[in-house]
C-alpha cells in the first residue's frame, strides 16, 4: 500500500455521507479508509472492463 498522503476535497451527497458515518461507526473503520477501499473497488471495476491490448 502506498503511504503517501495528499489531500483531495470533494462534495458528497447527504445521505452518502449518513451512511458512510454508520459504516465506519459498525466497521471501527475510518471513514477515510473506507472511501479509499472504495476508489479502488471502482478503479479496478473500470479498468478490468477495458480490453487488453495487443502488439
């Protein structure tokens, strides 16, 4: 895992930011960490759909 740190701000929706408290409250997980578990869910999603290339 990579350790360096860089600050990202974003906006979320209302209720993704409920349901995230919840999580990481039911998960003793940071919410951070849960955020970042999540980008990488969607990056490998979005880049496994992508077919390999050839030479």
């Amino acid at each position: 895992m990579n350790t360096d740190r860089k600050s990202y701000n974003t906006t979320l929706r209302t209720d993704l930011i409920k349901k995230l408290k919840i999580l990481s409250a039911e998960t003793d997980k940071r919410q951070n960490d849960l955020i970042e578990e999540a980008i990488e869910d969607i990056l490998n999603k979005y880049y496994k759909q992508q077919p390999e290339k050839t030479t």
